[in-house]
C-alpha cells in the first residue's frame, strides 16, 4: 500500500502551505467560542496558524483571525490563544 499524504494547510500568519501537524488549529465552535483546538476535530470554523509566536503577532496584526471567523475577536481572546502557543 503506498502512503498516506499528509493535507496541508495555510497559516494565516505567514501565509505558507505547511502540513496539518505542524501547524496548530484554532476553532470558532457553533455556540461562538474561539479555542485552540489540539486535536483537530473539533466541529466549527478553522483556521491555521505556525506554532511561533511571530506568525500569531501578525494574524492578530493584520486582523486575520477575525476576517476568518468573520467575527469581532476580544483582546481576552487573544490574549488566552497567546498561552497556547509555544515560542519558536
């Protein structure tokens, strides 16, 4: 059997088609809430992101994560997804 392909997806910080585990998930759940999703299968909207912190400052910079969501994102928000992401 030959192998699996890996999918690969765009961060929304750097904009570079990676694959999906090196990247780290954030999710808009059905009721609204925005979390970092580590395993990858939670329901609701997607969005990509690198596992550094210079890719995170510039989605939030560039309003990424809310033209994804189509959603105004609070700052407590922002500041709960910082947490999740290791600095690389």
């Amino acid at each position: 059997m030959g192998e699996k392909k890996t999918p690969l997806r765009k961060c929304i910080g750097c904009n570079e088609m990676k694959d999906k585990k090196e990247l780290i998930r954030i999710v808009r759940n059905p009721e609204g809430e925005i979390k970092v999703d580590p395993v990858g299968k939670m329901s609701g909207r997607g969005a990509y992101i690198c596992k550094s912190l210079k890719c995170f400052d510039s989605a939030v910079k560039a309003k990424r994560l809310e033209k994804a969501f189509k959603s105004k994102i609070p700052d407590e928000i922002y500041d709960s997804l910082r947490v999740n992401i290791p600095n690389e």
